[in-house]
C-alpha cells in the first residue's frame, strides 16, 4: 500500500513538472503577429542601479569586418540615446585598441526595444573587449562587454560565394503552410530557390527564421522588415525566406515533433554554439558574394542600407 501511494505521489510529481514544462515551451513562442514574450539575457547584473546592463545581440564573430548589435539597459529603462561610442580592445597578449566607431541606435518593432549596431574589423582571433561610452540620462556612462572572436565561424563569412542550396518554394508544395511558419505569409518571399537566386544577375536578401517558434520576439518581424524591403525595391533584388524547420505543418505547437531544414544545417547555423532557431539574414550581390549578413533583428533601415551597397545601378528616387 505505502509503495502505490509513493509511486503515485512519484507520477503525480513527473505530470506536474510536465505541465509546467510544456506551459515555459508555449510562452517562449513568438510571431509576426504575437507580443514578444522573451528577452535576451544580460551579460551581468549591476551592483550599481544606475550602471549600465549590457545584453550582446551579436555572439558570432570572427576575424574580419564584423557587425556588432547590442543592448543597454538600466534599472530604469532601456538607454535609446541616438548614438554610443564603441572602441574594441584586443585582451589576449598585448592589448591594443582598435579605431573608436560610432554605433546608431536602431528602435525594434512595437517601440518596446533597441539595439546600438555598427561594424569593427578584427584583426586577430582571441578575447576582446568593447569599452562603450553612451549618454545615460540615469548616471553611468560607460560599461565594458567582452567578445570572443573567431579564426572562422561556421556561418558563411562575408566575402565567400552563397551557397546554391535547393530551397522550397511555393510551386512545388499545395499549401504554404508546409514550407513556413509564418501566420501571414508573404507569398512572394517562397518564388526563387537560393541557387535560382544566386544564379540570376540580380542581389539577394536571404532571411532565415522561424516567425512562430523563435526564441527572442524578432524572428517574425524580422521576415516582415525583408517583406517591407521588397515592397519598396521590388525589383532590384531577389527576397528569399528559408524556415529553420522542415516540417512546420506537422509542429502544431510541438517543437517536439520539429526537424531542422537540411538548408539550415548546409549553412551552418546549426553549428553554432547553444543555436536553437535565430534568424540570420544575408545580403548577396549580383555575383552571388556574401556582402553582409545579420545575426538577430536587423532593422529594415539596416538591411536597405545594406541591400543600396550592392545593387548595380541606383535608381533616380532613391
């Protein structure tokens, strides 16, 4: 008798901790058309209230031209001042400092969040640190974020030539909801395969996400910022959404029964340290070279600035 009651006190235990397991799963979902329900975690925790709280946006880096996206927050708020100075310091060996950049404050969609973005060029592989001076209305000005930067990640490097992968497009399926995530699909976004893409003589924006099961809340607007691009430059690119889950009709809400796209994997975001499903998105040019390339939310102000860089000619009413 005392044995059933322990095995079921036991049973009732595991149930409960699978309910509220399932119950964390749900709320970490997010979509184009969701509140955001998830933040990137901070890097420290400030003894000081009025210090500055870094949270890296960008945590793959490697020797190179390199974009840089971060957070600053303070007890009282995330800082939105419109600009940051930010000067990279190499910590392995001798420590040298790298030119200071100017970093620009991007506001995320629903006017909540923001990120500072701006690009260094690492000269060597190793630890590095981001000495970042800003104007905090609440006190501190300044606040240190270490950075690990690669000899070669395993995501295509900028520079190097896409890879011709076979991504799905609308044509070969009945429903567009076997190739995306997405609740309000742009049709357009499933016509070219990356390789038809890199093959034509025309630039490419390639965003890879899943907009209903990301893991921060940028995975579904950040597909809707690569709409928003094509929208107002429909033909001087090719706009390509590649789902991170091969089988999204059959998820349903079970991240269980997911299994991640083989185009995913060819482009090595799989590889990726701790990676479950952020979206990444990269701008080709005509000759199917990797111009630039964006991990997490990249604002459709950065992308088109980025997307004006490699469009051969630019037309009177830009």
């Amino acid at each position: 008798m005392i044995e059933r009651v322990a095995s079921r006190a036991r049973k009732t235990r595991l149930l409960v901790l699978a309910f509220a397991t399932l119950a964390i799963a749900v709320a970490v979902a997010c979509s184009s058309s969701a509140t955001p329900t998830a933040a990137p975690q901070p890097t420290s925790v400030p003894a000081d209230p009025s210090a500055i709280t870094p949270v890296l946006a960008t945590t793959v880096l490697e020797i190179g031209e390199q974009r840089i996206a971060f957070l600053l927050t303070t007890t009282k708020g995330l800082i939105k001042t419109p600009t940051a100075m930010v000067t990279p310091v190499y910590l392995d060996g001798e420590g040298a400092a790298s030119p200071t950049m100017e970093a620009q404050f991007n506001l995320w969609p629903y006017g909540i969040r923001g990120s500072y973005s701006t690009y260094s060029n690492f000269n060597r592989a190793g630890r590095w640190r981001l000495d970042v001076q800003v104007d905090n209305p609440n006190g501190v000005k300044e606040v240190q974020i270490e950075v690990e930067v690669l000899e070669k990640s395993p995501v295509p490097a900028l520079g190097s030539r896409a890879i011709l992968s076979d991504s799905k497009i609308l044509a070969d399926y009945a429903s567009i909801d076997e190739i995306t995530t997405d609740h309000s699909p742009d049709s357009a976004l499933y016509r070219l395969t990356i390789k038809d893409a890199v093959e034509n003589d025309l630039p490419s924006v390639i965003v890879f996400a899943s907009p209903a099961f990301c893991t921060s809340p940028t995975c579904g607007p950040q597909v809707d910022a690569v709409s928003e691009l094509r929208e107002k430059h429909p033909d001087q690119a090719n706009y390509i959404h590649v789902e991170i889950y091969d089988n999204p009709a059959e998820i349903q809400g079970n991240l269980d029964r997911a299994e991640i796209s083989s185009v995913a994997e060819d482009w090595g975001l799989t590889a990726i340290e701790d990676y479950i499903n952020e979206s990444w998105t990269f701008i080709l040019d005509a000759d199917g070279q990797i111009d630039d390339r964006f991990e997490g939310f990249a604002t459709m102000g950065e992308l088109e600035a980025a997307l004006k860089k490699v469009i051969p000619r630019v037309s009177a009413d830009y």
